[in-house]
C-alpha cells in the first residue's frame, strides 16, 4: 500500500478515521504543498490565510507527516537494500524496514562473535473484512542453520488450534530472536510473512496489511556474569526523598530506595538542571544545559520543538557502541516527535500517568528480563507522584485511603498523599532490585535514579511562578549503584551535585568513551564551576525570561533575566536572591534574602553567574 509507506503514523484505530483523514490529505495536497507546519505563512492564491486556520491546517499536517528516514542506519541490517523509517505504531516510536505480504527479503551477515539475530514484528493498518479470520505466517530461514515457521492471528484475544497465541495488530511488537550461531562466515538469512484467511492460502494480496520489521540487528548473547546494564531511571515531580525525611522528621522505611543507597553512591545535595519535564527531556539524552540546547518553551507548538541532530544523544551513542537501548515513559511531554525516541530500539509512550500500559513494576520487570543476556541501556521515566498526586484509577488500584489523608488533602495539605505516594514509588524501585537480583545481573548492572524536577505542591508552587527554583522544586536524588565492570567509590556525598548533565557523562565515563568534542568549550568541564549544582528556568514565566539557581556549599545564589532568545543576549536584570545554608548544612534559608547586603559589594558568585550565562548563550556547533 503506497499511502502507507513512508507515513510517519501507520496505525489508526478507526477505519473511518483512516478514510477522513486520508480524505482531507489529498485535499490539502491538491491546495497546498507537504509539510506546512514548516512554513511560517500559509497563503491560497496569494492570500495569507488567518491564523487559526493556518495552526489547524499546521497541526493537520505535522500529524499526518511522513516518516524520518534514518540516515545512519549502520546499527541496522538492510534488507535487500531496504530504507529504515522512525515509525509510530500504536504506543512505540521504533526504526523499522516496511515489507509487503509474500515479499520474500534477503540480507547477508557476517556474524563474527554475534550469535543472534534480534527484531520484533507489526502488522500495519489495513481494511479487512473479517480480521478474526486472519492469521499470518513467519518464515525465517538461515544459511547452514535452522528454519523456523510460526503463525499467530492478525487481531484475535482467543487462541485458536492455527496459531501460537493471541495478539492484537497495532497494540504491540512481536519481539523474535533468531540464533545464527551455526553461520560461521558470511552467509544469508532469509525471512517471508504469508496471510492465511481461515487457514488457508490467500491469492489476492492488494488488501492485506503490510508488515514492520523492527530494529533487526546483530547481538551477541552473554553468560549473565559478563552482561553490562544500564538503566537510568527518572522520576518525575521526585524531590529527593531522604531530603524530604530530613526536612519533615519522619522515617518512611523506603527499603528500596535504601537498598540503592547502601549499595552505592548518594548526593545529598543533588539538584536538576531544569525546573520542568519539558527542558529536562533533551538535557537528560543530550548532557546539555537547558540555556545550551534552548528547549522548553512550553507556549510553541510540537512541530517547533526538536532537539538539533547536531547533538549526539546518549541513547544514540550507545547503540553505536553495540548495545541494545529501550526507553519506557508517559505523558505527552516525552512524545517522540521531540526526537527523544533517537537512537532507540524501542521507545514506548503512554499519554497518561493512569494509563495501565504506563511504566510499573510489572512491565518494568519484563524490560529488564526480556534482554537480561545481552548488553543493553534501559530508560525508565515513572510517573508517580505528579499533581494530582492521587489517582483513583484501575492502574493504581485495588488501594486504601485513610480518610484523614484525604480530609488533609481538601484542605490543601498534600504531603501526607505524597508521602503515601513515595511509597509506592520506593515498592517500583524495590521489584526493580529484586528482578534484577532474581536474574543474576544486580551486581552487572549500573543503576542511576533521580527526578526529573521536584515536586510542585500549592501554595509554594502556582502556574506563573515567577520563582520556581526553591529548593523543594529542583532537589532530586542522585543514586549511582556501581557495577561490578566500573568500580567507583561508595557512601555519601555532600558537595553541590548537577544530576542531570553527570548521567550523560558518568555513563559514557564507565564504558571508556569520550565526551562529544563541544563539551570541551562549555562550563560542564570548566574547573570554576566544580563546587556548584545550577538549575535554570527557560522561557517561564513569561516566553522572554531566564532565571539561573547557582548553589555552593555556604550559599544560594538566584537571578533572574529579560532575554532575548533570537538574538541570545540577555536585557533587564529583573531580581536577584541571595540565600545562606541553615544549620543543618543541608537546607538552604530561602526566608532570609541578603543580596541588599552586597548590591555595592563584588560578589563571587555572582559574577560565576554571569560569566556562565554569558557562555551557554554564545554556544552553537
């Protein structure tokens, strides 16, 4: 089906919806040229449209785009010279060669210490007129090796005598490994996928669906003892839970938060370098401050929002080293088209937190034991504990609520559902330990937690907060639980900590890869800024504002800026706060300002701001 085949969305859940949208596609091509939600201004003979009608028509066509031809494919096997296309199927934004019914594909491998052929397996959108009748057909065969066939139905929950099992077109991959251990040298690998309409061979092919082959690649299979994992897991809206303790006097018995903490390395003065999910997306993959990379103004449409192909991501270099990479997240703010699902096998987004397919201690199990034996990196982003913090809803139930707790939260005190909620949370980290416990690959596998912001709870937070980097907001723990391929020092940590931008370079660190050159000219490595944490808000409140928390051992150190993002240069000083460490040597006194102390004074820490403004602001590569 040609409509189909570079289209960016292959599967739709409505027949009806197929034809109406594929409807007002031609018309829009007869009008208009492809790709609109590019042009600044859309006209019609000559005549500018209005506004509203040129963000729907913009909108209309950046959802219905073609696919991302991927132009180093070199982590792929090209069948038969085949492209590879980012798609979206159903949840999952993957790389994938698209073959028609019967298509017979071919590929030449050279194995050498691989011994596995990996893809997985979906079945584009297509009318049918009974699908339940519908099964198909794998056939793979390897040179000097086995042959293998299955068949499992196109759309049916019920196991039928004709199949393997149940699956549902659309909803998931079938994900297959191959051995190829018996391919000593160069030899060829053949697959083909038959329909069969009541078990039986169909001869017109023009209405079948066509089929996704996903991320097909060579790996090598590991004794347990000799795998490297990965797994970086992001919380979202998580302030740091042993500050939280400390800060409120209680002990919640976080068994698997401790655990994490007992078998590695915790800052204890740990801050993200965003203040929102949508800044710290291409900050976690890219290393990156938020004033560097210029992503996060929350006001822009989706289809102005990328993060630069000129910047290696983390998932990215990764795969170039070999190894498999998977992301699990929810909420729309991870959608793909942000190009955060780049270098990924696998990229699953659940729109919803509540949604029951949203990354749990279930499915996170079965990610980390589905390539248990292989090297790979696995990201995970749980959301828990975001407003409305409490979610009466089938993926979190069945639950008990205290009543108290909830009259508390009526009344505006939220911290008791928080607390129940980190709960929660700290059973996910604990079944995470305990898979990987359960498997043999605890101790292979380097385990990196933090948040991605923290939490936001009324009255300290409100929508247009000209002040959003308090501490509550942006600490976030940082938990590295070494693996036994990169020894590292263990315990507690009390310097200033940057969570965010260290995972990039940590876990390039721990394989023995370089940082990307244009790190070298950024503050990231620059020795004046070693004994610091700096979080930053981009665009917000307002689409011109810039505010830079710089936070030392003894002080905190806050200003906030008119820029000019075009011309990248900052304008009018708006406020400046200057804040010293309580006692306790943890909490920062966010009551006491005492910049009017030093408005006439020379202030080192204020002019490492502005020398670190000054900076990311004339960064470009």
């Amino acid at each position: 089906m040609n409509l189909n085949q570079n289209k960016r969305y292959y599967f739709k859940q409505s027949n009806r919806r197929i034809l109406f949208r594929l409807l007002k596609k031609k018309i829009i091509k007869f009008f208009f040229k492809e790709n609109l939600y590019k042009e600044h201004n859309i006209k019609l003979f000559g005549i500018t449209l209005p506004n509203k009608i040129t963000k729907k028509l913009k909108h209309f066509t950046f959802n219905n785009r073609n696919a991302e031809l991927i132009k180093d494919s070199s982590n792929y096997l090209s069948f038969d010279g085949k492209n590879i296309y980012e798609i979206v199927y159903g949840k999952y934004t993957s790389p994938c060669i698209i073959v028609k019914p019967d298509e017979e594909i071919f590929v030449r491998i050279d194995p050498g210490e691989k011994n596995f052929l990996l893809f997985g397996i979906g079945i584009l959108d297509q009318i049918l007129d009974d699908p339940e009748n519908y099964d198909i057909t794998a056939k793979i065969k390897v040179d000097n090796g086995e042959s293998y066939k299955f068949t499992f139905p196109v759309n049916r929950g019920k196991i039928m005598s004709r199949s393997v099992g149940s699956y549902f077109r659309g909803k998931e991959f079938l994900d297959v490994e191959v051995p190829i251990d018996k391919l000593k040298n160069s030899g060829r690998l053949k697959i083909k996928f038959s329909y069969l309409y009541n078990g039986s061979i169909i001869t017109n092919k023009k209405s079948l669906p066509e089929i996704a082959i996903k991320s097909p690649q060579l790996q090598k299979k590991e004794n347990p003892s000799n795998v490297k994992k990965i797994i970086v897991i992001s919380c979202e809206s998580l302030t740091d839970p042993f500050w939280l303790q400390r800060k409120h006097q209680l002990d919640l018995n976080l068994k698997g938060f401790n655990q994490l903490k007992s078998d590695g390395l915790v800052y204890n003065n740990s801050f993200s370098q965003v203040d929102g999910t949508l800044p710290f997306i291409p900050t976690i993959q890219t290393g990156l401050y938020p004033s560097q990379h210029r992503l996060g103004n929350y006001s822009l449409p989706i289809y102005d929002l990328k993060i630069s192909e000129n910047y290696d991501t983390l998932s990215s270099i990764l795969k170039k080293n070999d190894f498999i990479t998977e992301a699990y997240t929810t909420q729309g703010r991870w959608d793909s088209s942000f190009g955060c699902a780049r270098g990924f096998d696998t990229f699953k987004l659940t729109k919803n937190a509540w949604d029951s397919t949203a990354p749990n201690s279930g499915n996170i199990s079965r990610a980390l034991q589905k390539y248990n034996e292989y090297n790979s990196f696995l990201f995970f982003h749980i959301d828990r504990i975001h407003q409305p913090i409490l979610q009466f809803v089938d993926s979190r139930s069945p639950n008990l609520y205290s009543s108290k707790l909830l009259s508390d939260a009526d009344n505006g005190d939220w911290y008791p559902a928080l607390f129940k909620e980190l709960q929660a949370l700290d059973k996910i980290i604990y079944d995470i330990i305990q898979t990987l416990k359960y498997d043999g690959i605890y101790e292979n596998s380097f385990i990196i937690l933090t948040g991605d912001h923290g939490i936001s709870i009324p009255p300290n937070w409100k929508p247009g907060l000209d002040y959003a980097l308090y501490d509550e907001h942006i600490r976030v723990p940082s938990i590295y639980k070494w693996p036994s391929w990169f020894k590292h020092e263990q315990g507690e940590e009390l310097m200033p900590f940057n969570s965010t931008i260290e995972i990039f370079k940590n876990v390039l660190e721990s394989l023995g890869i370089s940082m990307p050159d244009y790190f070298n000219k950024l503050p990231q490595f620059d020795i004046n800024f070693k004994n610091y944490a700096i979080s930053e808000t981009v665009y917000a409140p307002k689409d011109n504002n810039y505010s830079l928390a710089m936070m030392g051992q003894n002080q905190k150190y806050v200003v906030s800026y008119e820029v000019d993002w075009k011309k990248l240069h900052l304008k009018n000083k708006i406020d400046e706060k200057l804040f010293n460490i309580s006692d306790n040597g943890i909490i920062y006194d966010e009551h006491k300002n005492l910049i009017n102390d030093f408005n006439n004074k020379e202030l080192d820490i204020r002019n490492l701001a502005k020398e670190f403004i000054n900076t990311n602001l004339s960064f470009s590569i």
